[in-house]
C-alpha cells in the first residue's frame, strides 16, 4: 500500500488538475448533454469534489497550504455554480453545500492517509 501511496502521491497535482477541468467541462455543459446517472445529483457533487479535495491536498504539508487549497476548490465550486445560470443550468446552494462538504472530505480522508501510511513507516 506504501508504494501505490506513494505514486499516487506524485501524480496527485497532475490528477487534481485535471479532474477540476472535467468538473468544469461537466458542470457547464447544458442539462440534456449530461448522461443519465441513477444517483442524487448531490451525492455526484459530494463524490467528485471530494475526489478532487484528496487529490488536491494529498501533497499539501502545512496547515496553511491546506487551508489555502482548500480555500481554491470551494471558490472553484462557488464560481461554476455562480456561472451555471449563464449556460441554461441552475445556481444550487445544496450543490455548493454539496461540493464544499466533499472537499472537506477529501482533504481528511488524504490527511488520515498521509498519517495511516508515516505511522506504518515508522514501524518497520
């Protein structure tokens, strides 16, 4: 588990990019371009940004580089659903909710991860 952290780790920034430019492409395209997907549209939000906040903080060592990415993902959330309405969508304080709560998420699940596997190091 220690090396597939460890890759995933490197690549995180490179991963993180570029799936905030799918979330992007995805949240702005017109509703009837969009597939049909059999779960909440806010479980959606929750899981991509909170792929996208594990991803984004994984490499993030400082609490105040944490907060700041931290900071950027749900400025990013806020800005798409500020901008949803101009491209036939709707503007969703749930979805913001939605997003925001992911990312929050994400970024613990990645700092327990950090921790799980510098526990588990020291160990051996």
């Amino acid at each position: 588990m220690r090396h597939s952290l460890s890759l995933l780790t490197r690549q995180a920034d490179t991963l993180a990019f570029g799936l905030a430019l799918v979330i992007g492409v995805l949240s702005l395209l017109p509703l009837d371009k969009l597939p049909e997907v059999a779960v909440s549209d806010k479980l959606e939000h929750l899981l991509a940004y909170g792929l996208l906040g594990l991803l984004a903080t994984l490499r993030r060592r400082t609490p105040r580089a944490l907060f700041l990415t931290l900071l950027l993902i749900i400025a990013y959330g806020a800005a798409i659903e500020y901008l949803q309405p101009y491209v036939g969508r709707f503007m969703e304080l749930g979805d913001f909710i939605a997003n925001s709560s992911g990312a929050l998420l994400g970024a613990l699940i990645a700092r327990w991860a950090r921790h799980r596997t510098a526990t588990n190091t020291s160990h051996l």
